[in-house]
C-alpha cells in the first residue's frame, strides 16, 4: 500500500484487491465474517499481484450461507435494539472462504484492509479500524493460519466452528475467541460417553489436519486417566481418498478386538471411509462421531444405515433464534449490481435454489442455467433445507458471537472517564477506538441468549463448553432420524456433567443393547490385574490374590494384606477371622487327657484311701506312712496340674501352670528321696553301732527336708514370674491361617533352672535307690524307688526333644502328656505292689513277712 502526501492529509492506497464472494452492509462500527458458502474453488493464481485475481468457487453451500444470513439478522437485530449499543449503528462485510486456505486468507486480509482504494490518515493518526471484529473462520486450519496474522495486531476474531484445541493457546494467537468449544474438551465429552457405556478398547481414525492431529495427541493422553481406556489402534484417513490405504484402514477395523470406532474427521473422510466399509460389508461397529459429521445428512441414506444406524455424536448446543425465519423471508437479489462480487452471495443462492440465471454473470461465476431469474420468485414456494431452522446449531454459535462483539463494545462505549481500564484510568471511544481494548472488554463479556445458555470467555478464549449427544436412529418405515439423547457440558463448580436419556438411544445390535468393547474382561473381586508386556494398559491377565491378601474392587491393581488377626476368604474378597487354636477341653485329645488327668487323680485317692483305712497295718506302717500320705497329695496336685495346659491360655493359667508343674513334682520327688535316704539309714542302723544315724532321719527331719527343697523351687518359681514372666502370645508363624494361643515362658532361663531342679532332685533319688537296689528283700522299697525314678528320668529325657518340636497346642499336649506318664509312672511302681498285698495277699500284710521270717 503506497503512501501519498499532499499539503492536507497523507493518502494510503491499495496496489491491488482481492475480488470475492461478499455481502456487506455500512455502519458506524463493521463487523467481519469469513464463512463457506461454496464447497469448492479453483483459481489460477493465488500471488499477491496487483492484477486482480478472483477464485472461481461452485457447490453451492445452503448452510453456509444461511450462517452468514444469521449474522446478518443478529447485526439487524441488535440495531434495533435500544439497549444495547444506542446511538450505534453495526454494518457488516461478509465474504466466502469457499473452504479453500488460499481463499479464506484472501478474505480475512480483505476484511482486514477494508472495501476503501484510498484511505486518508489524518495528522493525528485516529480512526476508527475498517472492521473492528472478526467471526469466523469456520475451519481450524484457516483460523489458526489467520490468527496468526491478525493477532499481531490484536484484531480479535470469534470462531464459530473452529475447534483445535491448539488454538486455545494464548501466546500464539493471543484475539482469538470461539463460541463452540475446543476439540480438547470434545475429547472429554467422548471419553464420558465411553466410559459411562464402559467401553475401554475403541479405535480412532483421525483426518489428516490440525483438527485430526490435535484431537488424537488428546485422547492419547486423557483416555487412560479420565476414562481408564486405550486405543486399540490410530489411523490417518487420506485425504484424497486413497483406495489402497482405505482398505487397508478397514482391514485393521475388521482385524481389532474393538467394537466401538470414534471418528474424528472431516464429512468428506468420512464419505470416502463408508464407501470402503460398505464394500467390505464391515457390520457390528458401534461409531461415535465428532461434531464436524454428527449432523452430515448426506451420510443418513439407506444405503449406509445399516452400518451407521445407532451412532452416537457429539453436536453443537443447538439454540433458538427467534425471529430468524421471518427475515430469511425477506431476503432479496441485487438486480441493479448483478455484475459485482460486492453484493453477489444473494444472488447466487437465488439462482441456486430456484434454478435460474441473472444476466450477464460477472466472470468467474459458474451458471446455473435454465430461465432468467426476477428476483420476485417465492422462497416458500420451494423447498429448501435454508428455511429449517429446527436445527440451529453452527447458526447459533455465529449469533453469539456477534452478540459477544456487542456486548463487548457496548462494555467499553459506556466506561466512565477517567474510570477506565487503560493507562491513566482512559476509555476507549469509537473516535480513538483500537481492536486490542476490544479485546480487553471481549474476555471480560458474560451475557445470557435469549435461549438461556450463559456466555462466557475462560482465560484461553474457549467460551464454557456445552455439547448435545445426539444418535442416529433408523425408524421402521426407512427413515433416519437424529434425536438428542443428552448433554455433556462443563460448568465452574460441578466440573464435567453427563447426562444421557438411554431408553431414547437406537441400538442396532440384535441384543438392543449397547455392544462390549474391551480388550480384557474385569478382574472381580479376588484378583489383580497383572499388565501384559507391550501391549496397552487395557490388555491385562488377572492374577488371584496370594494366601492372606484380598482385593475388594473391580481392576485392583493391588492385593491389600489382611490385619494380623484376619485371613484371606476362599475367595480372596474379604478378610475373615483367623481359626484360633489351642489345647482345648471340646476336642479329642483334651478330652482324653483331661479325662486321664481325673483317673489319676481319682486313683490316687483311691489309693490314699486305702492307705488311711489300712494305716495300721504292717506294710503301710513299714514304709513310712507320714511320707506315703504326703507322696501321694503331691502325685494328686501333679494329676491336676496338667488340667491347666487344657484350655485357652490367659494370664493366671499361664504363670500358675509352670509353677504348679515345678513345685507339686519337686515336692513327689523330694519326698521319694527322702524315703530312699530313709531306707538307707534304717538298713545302716541294722548293722552294729549305727544306731546314731536314725537320729537324723525322725519325723520332723523328714518333713523338714521335703519343705526345705520344696522351698527352694518355690523361690525359683517366684524369681522367674517376677522377673519374667510366662504370658499367653498369639502366634501366627506356624500357620498362616490360624492363629495359634499358647503360653510363652517368658524366661527360657528360668524354665531350664525349674526343670533342671527336679531333674537334678530325681537323679539323686535314683542313685541313691541305685546303690540300695541289693538290700535283703525286706527292704525292698529301694528297688521300687529305682524302677520308678528310672521311669520318671526316661519320661521327661524324651519329653524335651518332642516339647520342642511340637509346635503350638502340641507342645502344651506333650508337656501334659509327660506329667501324666511320670505321675502314673510313680503311681504304679510306688504303690501298685503294696495295694497288691493289701488287697489281694493280705496274708503277706504281716509283720513276720515283713521282716523276712514268714512262709
């Protein structure tokens, strides 16, 4: 743009314009507006020359154009409005991007410059900008390649229907702004769908732009943590529909364990992929769709239903626009500039829909033949999908994002001077008004549609997103039907909604129910799950949980141990009580050692009793009948005591069973050895001169004794609980699964000093009835007390190898046992062969046969 100067004013002028599609309309302030009103273009040239080049652009799009006519109702509208920007007149220029990067650029840069060959810079350098706002552009690759301009100079754009979430970066496009949201939280909304349905293996085809790309880098890294899936496989749809990679694209389909395929692509992929999957007649997938083809009419056809019947899409919040149709109405062709791009969408979509011509063409128009047109011909006379307006969804974006350039200039028109937000509290004005204080007030802008749905900018120019799920649904006479079954959308406290009507939603599986899609089952309750080994953290092996470990939850990828007192159920999904042991009174062998314990109790007693009734005769009286009443209490207390190692083990049982054991055996030993010393001292005395030493061995001596090396245990006793000791222990070593009560004995000192004490008493008694052992036969008690200690030795020589060895309530079994064997033990060989003569030979119970004189 050249710069001239005359004495008045500095002159810039255009070296050259782009001649394009527009529709444009004057005002105080101009808006912009780039959409596709045509699906393709060529054009020979696409340099910046100064010879005006224009794109030749066909496929007439009926949608694109009714966006632009929205637009132009919502700037018609607002003008009307007296409260929102009085005194303010809102003019718009419109222009076709023909789908086409080259032609889109070309527009913006036009939109941009402004319609003017010569603009006039006053001295002062104030004006108001040609546009002072953007809407559009319709494609995320054109809005980022237009952004990325018209950022620099802070020109604020609000895109429609771009949706990269590349574009959400603020560095690199720091104007640009979108009332439909971001491809980022589009992801998020599909993911929410797969996991409410619980589909966690799906594949993903992606088209081969920035709107593919970007969405896929997003699944890949959010499926797994919001959704706990993963892709089964990511492939790239070519664009300019490759036979050969399609098919192979479709094989892989065809191949995968994934039952559900998200699509993430542009309509005409998608075109291009059904035509392959319908070739190879590819049947029971279940297709979620993106926003760009949810809604794609061309693809609801009986000839493709059978394979996309049932899909589920995410689409654009579709809104009410009242009023709309009304001036759709009355919309009318340029008959007097029929030959200028100025005005020239009209009039094409006049000749389009009523299959007439305006004459002559400007150059570059593709005819449509047929009569002349009158521009009085009846829109409601045809029918044309640009009346529907039961499905307003991109419509409704550009109607908020003209109302959101709006509000935001009417914010800045009514700032109070000197209150301002800008440097020295200023306020922007249309007189000195720059696009980047537009911008300021654009991030700031909260307003409320007519509809009800709140508009808001986050800090990344993403207004608050809100999608409709909707499914396709194949009715019995034929026909197709897109029916909304819910929303997704994100609001500041609640965070990300579902919400899904499934009774609505079509399934065209025979089951009538959603498919399964995962590439391993559940691990339940019991299990873990054990990864597989590059493959994708979807595809696992579920392990059972080891002995004492559960796993309460579905997937666990770990197995809790259970507390110490609890085991693992059968079926590793509970923890359980552990089985208690211990010697106990109910089971077999307490039983019988319990009832043995009473026999030899009872026995005794017996045996006692005999002795008391036969007190006065010759043998009782012969074997000293003072020691034999006290022999035979201690061999009863040593019965009983082994009734204390039977039953659960607690703190007195557990003191008092070791203690008892050593002083009731201790006091039966101490009073054999005290008979066998008798014996010796009675047979010295029998000889010449020795009568002196049964002075040391009357009555009170013998008692004396016996109390004397009873004390002495009981000292040991006393020492070893007080310093250390036994108490019940639970004990979980010997089975995992149980636990096992027992008593531990504190002190392994002072159990060893209590045993070796009575072994140390019974090993004297035994020598010394040893050395009496051939004493003439009427003193023949020292081979009974040899015999019965040689039991009692052997008895408790194998008793400390098996306590040993047995582990929990067996050793408090053989513990029992070997009191019993060496109670009995003494019992019989002590007192068998005098009960014997008492009962049976009372002939032998006389004092001459004592003495070894009878027959």
């Amino acid at each position: 743009m050249p710069i001239v100067t005359n004495s008045h004013h500095t002159v810039c002028i255009q070296t050259g314009q782009f001649h394009l599609n527009g529709m444009h309309k004057t005002g105080d302030v101009v808006l912009g507006g780039l959409f596709g009103i045509h699906f393709f273009s060529t054009y020979p040239d696409l340099s910046f020359t100064s010879e005006p080049q224009q794109p030749i652009c066909h496929g007439f799009h009926i949608s694109g154009f009714r966006q632009a006519q929205t637009m132009a109702f919502a700037i018609d509208e607002i003008n009307r409005n007296s409260n929102l920007l009085p005194n303010v007149t809102l003019g718009y220029s419109l222009y076709d991007n023909c789908v086409q990067l080259g032609v889109g650029f070309r527009a913006a840069l036009s939109v941009a410059s402004g319609r003017e060959e010569q603009v006039i810079l006053h001295d002062t350098c104030v004006g108001t900008p040609p546009v002072l706002g953007i809407v559009g552009d319709s494609s995320s690759t054109r809005s980022i390649a237009i952004s990325s301009v018209l950022g620099l100079y802070r020109v604020p754009t609000v895109s429609y229907f771009a949706t990269c979430s590349c574009l959400s970066d603020r560095q690199m496009f720091p104007s640009f702004f979108r009332t439909i949201p971001s491809d980022a939280f589009q992801v998020h909304a599909i993911i929410q769908i797969l996991k409410h349905f619980g589909w966690t293996w799906a594949g993903l085809l992606i088209s081969d732009n920035d709107y593919g790309v970007h969405a896929a880098s997003s699944f890949q890294s959010d499926l797994g943590p919001s959704g706990g899936g993963c892709l089964a496989y990511t492939e790239i749809l070519p664009a300019d529909g490759d036979q050969s990679e399609l098919k192979r694209i479709v094989d892989v389909m065809k191949n995968s364990t994934a039952h559900v395929v998200i699509v993430f692509a542009n309509q005409g992929h998608v075109i291009n992929l059904m035509e392959e999957v319908v070739r190879q007649n590819v049947t029971g997938l279940q297709w979620i769709a993106s926003e760009s083809w949810t809604s794609a009419a061309v693809l609801q056809t009986p000839r493709l239903m059978p394979y996309l019947g049932g899909t589920l899409g995410i689409a654009i919040r579709r809104g009410e626009i009242a009023g709309l149709r009304d001036f759709l109405l009355q919309i009318r062709p340029d008959l007097h500039h029929n030959n200028s791009y100025e005005n020239s969408m009209v009039n094409q979509f006049w000749e389009h829909t009523f299959q007439c011509r305006f004459a002559p063409p400007p150059a570059g128009w593709v005819e449509a033949g047929g009569a002349l047109c009158t521009g009085q011909e009846d829109l409601e006379s045809v029918e044309t999908e640009f009346l529907d307006i039961s499905n307003l969804r991109p419509e409704y974006n550009v109607y908020k994002a003209v109302y959101a350039l709006a509000y935001a200039l009417d914010n800045m028109l009514r700032c109070e001077p000197g209150r301002g937000p800008f440097s020295g509290h200023s306020c922007g004005n249309l007189q000195r008004l720059e696009p980047w204080q537009l911008v300021y007030y654009l991030e700031k802008v909260n307003f409320t549609t007519s509809s009800g749905d709140q508009v808001s900018f986050d800090e990344n120019g993403d207004v608050l997103p809100i999608y409709d799920i909707m499914n396709w649904q194949w009715l019995p006479d034929g026909r197709t039907k897109v029916q909304t079954v819910g929303e997704v959308k994100k609001s500041a406290f609640k965070g990300e909604e579902l919400t899904l009507d499934e009774d609505k939603i079509f399934w065209k599986f025979e089951s009538k129910e959603p498919p399964r899609s995962v590439c391993s089952e559940s691990c339940p309750p019991g299990t873990r799950v054990a990864r597989k080994k590059g493959e994708p953290e979807c595809c696992f092996d579920c392990i059972p949980c080891s002995d004492g470990k559960i796993s309460n939850k579905t997937d666990s990828m770990e197995c809790t141990s259970c507390p110490e007192d609890f085991w693992s159920s059968p079926q590793r999904d509970y923890c359980v009580p552990k089985k208690t042991e211990f010697l106990s009174y109910h089971e077999s062998l307490g039983i019988c050692l319990t009832a043995t314990s009473l026999l030899g109790t009872f026995i005794c007693a017996v045996v006692l009793g005999i002795f008391i009734y036969y007190r006065r005769t010759p043998i009782v009286r012969a074997n000293n009948s003072g020691l034999s009443f006290q022999l035979l209490l201690s061999l009863k207390l040593c019965f009983l005591c082994s009734l204390l190692f039977i039953g659960r083990p607690r703190p007195w049982t557990c003191q008092l069973r070791h203690a008892a054991f050593g002083i009731s055996f201790v006091l039966c030993v101490s009073c054999i050895l005290v008979k066998t010393m008798v014996v010796l001292a009675v047979f010295k005395a029998s000889k010449p001169g020795g009568e002196a030493s049964l002075k040391w061995f009357g009555a009170v001596q013998q008692r004396g004794t016996v109390l004397v090396l009873t004390s002495v245990q009981a000292v040991i006793c006393t020492v070893w609980i007080v310093s250390s000791s036994p108490a019940p222990h639970k004990n979980t070593q010997y089975h995992n699964d149980k636990v096992v009560y027992e008593c531990i004995v504190g002190s392994t000192v002072g159990f060893a000093v209590l045993l070796g004490y009575i072994g140390l008493l019974a090993i004297l008694s035994f020598l010394l009835a040893f050395l009496a052992r051939n004493l003439p036969d009427s003193f023949n008690e020292a081979k009974l007390i040899t015999f019965s200690m040689l039991i009692f030795c052997a008895v408790w020589v194998t008793f400390v190898p098996a306590y040993i060895s047995s582990p929990g309530k067996y050793a408090d079994a053989v513990e029992a046992f070997a009191i019993l064997a060496s109670s009995f033990g003494l019992l019989v060989a002590l007192f068998g062969p005098k009960c014997y003569i008492i009962l049976l030979r009372p002939e032998r119970n006389t004092k001459k046969a004592i003495m070894g004189r009878g027959t």
